[in-house]
C-alpha cells in the first residue's frame, strides 16, 4: 500500500526543485504563453472578483495581469489561510494596500474585506494524467 501523504510530500519537492532550476529566461515564453491563454479566457467573461495568488518557488507570476484587469473593472483577492486545516478567506486587494506575511512568509492582506471571488485562479505544483491537482498544502 502506498503512504500518500509520504508520496505528496516527495513528489512536492521533486517536482518544486525542477520548477525553481529553470532560468527565468526559460520561464518568460512559458509564462507569455499561460497569460495569453488567461486572458483570453477572462475576456469572456464579464468583469468579477477574481483571486489569484502570490507567487511562490518560481511560480507564474499573475501580479502584472491582474492589475490590468483593475483598470478594466475587476476586483481582486487574495487567499488568506486564517488557521491550518480551516477554509481558507479571500481577501480584496488593491496594489499598494499594506500587507503582512502569512503562511510560508507569502504576502497577504493585512486589512482587507472578506469576499467570494467569481474566478479562481490557483497555482499547481503538479498534475496527473487525470488532471488531479498537487500543490502546496491545504486550500
């Protein structure tokens, strides 16, 4: 029987190294290419709440295109984990507001309003061929 936290948590930091060895330089056209492909798929959609993330480890960096889609009517948020192993909150952001560090030291929110985004856009470690999804932990 396999230990599945055990091979999360192995493959986790597998799979986070390889991620965090490749050159910015390498990154740039991949990252292009995922943000073309969001906002394409956002630009269906009416203006909402969207959350996104922080980046972390080497991850897309969605910062510069969701304060574009600030000035095209969104609303964004943040998510906050308020206590390990409870529902995580969304927070609203704006550039500028005052954040603090939460968990892992990511920035979050350090007043800002609870809300329930419309649109979720959430990092991945990795995935199967089935499309199940691992990243860092809870949410």
């Amino acid at each position: 029987m396999v230990d599945v936290a055990a091979w999360r948590k192995e493959r986790r930091a597998e799979l986070t190294a390889r991620r965090q060895a490749i050159s910015i330089g390498q990154r740039r056209p991949w990252n292009a290419a995922l943000e073309a492909n969001l906002r394409a798929v956002l630009a269906e959609r009416p203006p909402a709440t969207i959350s996104f993330y922080w980046p972390f480890r080497g991850e897309f960096d969605p910062r510069p295109m969701i304060r574009d889609l600030l000035t095209r009517g969104w609303r964004a948020a943040l998510p906050v984990v308020i206590e390990k192993k409870s529902p995580m909150q969304f927070r609203a952001w704006i550039p500028g507001a005052p954040m603090i560090d939460g968990i892992w030291n990511i920035p979050i929110p350090r007043d800002g309003v609870a809300v329930t985004p419309d649109v979720v856009l959430g990092p991945v470690v990795g995935f199967d061929d089935a499309h199940y999804r691992l990243g860092n932990g809870g949410g």
